[in-house]
C-alpha cells in the first residue's frame, strides 16, 4: 500500500482492481457443505462475488486509508461492488479452465434446476 499511496501522493487519481476467483469458490464450498451438513440453504454464487468484492475491497480500502493517515494525506478510498454482464453464448462455456465449487452428476443437476430454476 506504500507505493499505491506514493503515487497518488504525486497526484495521479487512480483505480484498483482485485480478482476474487479462489475465495468466491471457497465461499461457495463452505455454502455447500453447510447445505450438506446442517441443511441451511446455499448461497448463490453472484452472492459469494459480491461478498468476496466487499471484503477484499475492504481490506485494500483499509489499508490506503491507514497509509493515507500515516502519511497525513487529506484523500480516502472507497469501495465499489460491481457487476459483470455475462453472455451465455460465449464459447469460452464450452471449455472451463477455472471450474468452481462441487461437481454434480446429471441427476444432481437436474435436481438444482428444479428446485432453483433462476
């Protein structure tokens, strides 16, 4: 955080940006285990993106803001959750290179779309 405060520090505004991609799929596991386990319901997965966002955008929001503090910086950071559009004919949905959560049968599956259509 030392050198992202440096630079804005020397007046260039700047964005930053994380990938989520293990802890959405840890969240989503957890989810499915307690489903398994203690029958609570699972948690979908734009949830487990939002929620893995915030977090780790708090956690780098907090620590600019503490490097802003120590270098008494008049500037604070800020967090944005975002959304992605996603096409659902995109050929990349032929050939998963990062796959997430629990692998189900087709029988499993069938089930998760009847009794979670959306």
């Amino acid at each position: 955080t030392a050198q992202i405060a440096a630079i804005i520090a020397a007046g260039n505004p700047s964005v930053i940006t994380h990938g989520n991609g293990p802890q959405v799929g840890f969240i989503l596991r957890r989810s499915e285990i307690a489903s398994e386990v203690a029958h609570m319901h699972t948690v979908p997965l734009v949830s487990c993106d939002a929620d893995t966002q915030g977090a780790i955008g708090y956690q780098i929001q907090q620590s600019l803001d503490n490097e802003f503090r120590d270098r008494e910086m008049d500037t604070q950071a800020v967090t944005i959750v975002t959304q992605v559009l996603v096409d659902e004919e995109d050929p990349a949905f032929s050939a998963p290179e990062k796959p997430i959560g629990q692998y189900y049968s087709k029988e499993e599956y069938e089930k998760i779309l009847r009794l979670q259509p959306d």
